[in-house]
C-alpha cells in the first residue's frame, strides 16, 4: 500500500469497538467504527440496528474513509435478499463511497473459491438460519448441509472456541458429502484461526464472515486482501482489476 488506508465500519456493538480480527489480518489500515447496537441475534434484535445503518455510514463518509464496511452478517440477510440489496443501493447513494456489507462479502468471498455447493456452520437459531438459506440460495448456492449453535444473545457467539467452531463445521463438511466450500457464518465467531485446520482435514475451502468482510473491505479500497497462512480464501487473493 502507498498510503494509510482508512476504512470505515458500521458494527453490531453497543460501543464504536473494532472486531479484533481486522487489526490482526491488517495492521496497517486505520479503522474507524460506528455502532448500531443490535440487542439480540432475533429478527427483533436487529431492527432498531438495521435501521440505524444507514445514519451511522452518512457520519463514517465524513470522516474521508476510503470505503465502508457493514459488520454483521445476520444484522443484513435476515430481513430477505431484496431488502439486502436494497440497503446497498442506499449506502452507496447517499455516501458516494464504495460500501459493501457482510453478507455480500461472504458471498463474494464463496464465489472467488468457485463454490457453488456448500456447507454452512452457524452461530444462529432456526429461524435465522432459515433466512441465511433463503439468501444463499437467493445468491446462487446450493445449501447441502446445515449446522447452528443455536445462539440468539448477542455476544455468545464470541463464547464460543475455535475447537467448537472446527467440529461444527466439520459436522456440516460430513453432512453435505463433498461440498465445494464451508461458509461459517456470524461476525460474532471468531474463526481466524479456523480456516486452515478445516482445510487441512476436510479438503475444502473455508469462507467466514469476519475475515470475508475485512477482505471485502480492503479490495473496495484497492488492496488485494492477501493475508497469508488464514486459509485458500485470503491466500489466494491477487490485486484487484484496474
């Protein structure tokens, strides 16, 4: 990178905090972070957060970021594949910045491991992951298999081990027969440390929805997002098209 890059995030806490994982895979890069507070991983956890979205992204564009990230993956499928696309056409109106959320970028980051059949492993209850499988699909994927921790507090998923995320996931891998990719979905789990082992046991790529968005994040800004040694995804990554 030539310059410092600074990017913008809305994110899900109560407070302006940075996921840890984004510092870890980018050093560099200046973050700046704006909360909407979703109060529970339920349709009615999210709704005063989804509709805080978009303010909090209008005062992120004025703080000169280069681009704008929407953490939480949940926070911008659950309300259906229109109303997703729907908010994107507004935060890039109404910011003139490149924004992208979560959930396009764990659909974008499955698409650059050329899956088309998946597994999924999630943090979610039901009637979330119900909504994500809509989506998917939605998006072109073929849902083979599906596995969730059931959680619907915010904040439990970071409860939740590294160990425990590579058995569930590998429980969803087995289930789906030989899947094309696993996507292990919730910005609450943290999974930097989880790709590799999958891969190495399972044979397939591992697409996550933190490490997808800070990636995502930095390619909207013109950095590849190559991390290496945090699996096939980020390893992969070349420089964006001109």
């Amino acid at each position: 990178m030539t310059k410092q890059l600074t990017i913008g995030l809305v994110v899900p806490f109560s407070t302006d905090k940075v996921p840890d994982e984004g510092p870890m895979m980018y050093p560099g890069v200046k973050f700046i972070p704006r909360a909407v507070g979703v109060k529970a991983l339920t349709p009615a956890g999210y709704d005063a957060a989804f509709d805080a979205i978009l303010p909090a992204a209008k005062s992120l564009a004025k703080e000169g970021v280069d681009a704008i990230m929407v953490i939480g993956t949940s926070l911008t499928f659950y309300r259906g594949y229109e109303a997703h696309q729907q908010l994107l056409e507004k935060l890039r109106r109404e910011t003139g910045l490149p924004v992208s959320t979560m959930t396009e970028a764990v659909v974008d980051g499955l698409k650059s491991v050329g899956a088309k059949r998946i597994a999924v492993a999630t943090a979610y209850s039901d009637v979330v992951n119900d909504r994500l499988v809509d989506f998917l699909r939605r998006s072109g994927f073929e849902v083979l298999a599906l596995r969730g921790f059931g959680l619907t507090g915010f904040g439990d998923a970071g409860n939740k081990s590294e160990k425990e995320i590579i058995e569930l996931s590998g429980s969803a891998i087995d289930e789906a027969g030989k899947p094309d990719a696993v996507l292990i979905s919730c910005g609450g789990l943290l999974t930097l440390g989880c790709a590799e082992p999958i891969e190495r046991q399972h044979g397939v790529p591992v697409v996550t929805s933190t490490q997808s968005a800070f990636w995502k994040a930095m390619r909207l800004a013109g950095d590849s997002g190559h991390v290496a040694g945090r699996g096939r995804m980020l390893g992969q990554s070349q420089a964006v098209p001109a």
